[in-house]
C-alpha cells in the first residue's frame, strides 16, 4: 500500500540505457544506410574502371581499326562476357541506391516512431529495405537485359 502512494522514478542508470538503446537503434539504421551506400559507390567505381579499361582498348584498336568499328562504338560489348559484366553491374548499382534509398525512408519512418516513444522492428526495416530492392532491381533489369544474354 505504502510503495503505491510514492511515486515511481527511473533510476539514472536505468533512463541512460533506455537512451543508449534509443541511440543505438538509429545508428544500426544509420550503419546499414552507409553499407547499402558505400556498395553502391563501389558499383560505380568498378563500372568506371571498366569503362575506361574498354575505352583505352578501343583507342589502342583504332590505331588499327577504322573509326566505325564495333570496338570503338561498343567497347565491351563486343566480348561475350560485356554483356553478362553490364548486367550485373547494373543491377548491383541499382539494387544499392535502391537500399539506400529504402534505408533513408526507414530512417525518417524510425524518428517518427520515436516521436511516440516507440521503436521500429529492425526486421521489417531489413526485410522491406532488402526486399524491395530486390524485387525492383530484378522487375528492371529483366526486361532490360535478358533479350542480350539470351542470345
């Protein structure tokens, strides 16, 4: 009776926790958001890398080659693998902006939730981000680029 009348206060300890968690909540979100990012970036750079290795191959056949040919206008292209490389390529850079993408709307969906002192599931965060992603890149790039590497 007498501990029902006083009333309840959170230790310090306890309240720092409960901020620690809350902290530590939205830089998981955060970190995934910098991995999706940072993947996506290494895309990039390896797409780059890629291009200007053909280009300069191109360069040193035009040397040989007239000016219209295959190799200059296609660059990768012209080996079976291009293609397949192109891809894939492709469908990383646009499978991690896309994560970004999902992992920026979760973050701000998450500082809403925390407005009511609640916490987003990770889970569902994970499943939507990584999800979604998938299933867009691959509805992309199908129609895109199974015609090609068909034949």
């Amino acid at each position: 009776m007498f501990l029902k009348v006083w009333p309840r206060y959170e230790s310090k300890t306890i309240q720092a926790k409960k901020e620690a968690s809350d902290i530590a909540h939205e830089l998981s979100i955060v970190h995934w958001l910098a991995i999706a990012d940072l993947l996506a970036a290494f895309g990039i750079l390896i797409r780059s890398i890629a291009w200007l290795a053909s280009t300069r191959r191109s360069v040193d056949a035009s040397l040989i080659m007239p000016a219209n040919s295959s190799l200059l206008l296609y660059g990768l292209r012209q080996y079976p693998e291009g293609d397949i490389f192109c891809a894939f390529i492709s469908a990383w850079i646009q499978f991690f902006y896309l994560a970004t993408y999902m992992w920026t709307f979760f973050y701000a969906l998450d500082v809403l939730i925390s407005f009511n002192q609640q916490k987003g599931a990770m889970w569902i965060y994970h499943a939507f981000s990584w999800g979604v992603s998938a299933v867009l890149s691959v509805i992309g790039m199908v129609p895109l680029y199974y015609p090609s590497i068909k034949q």
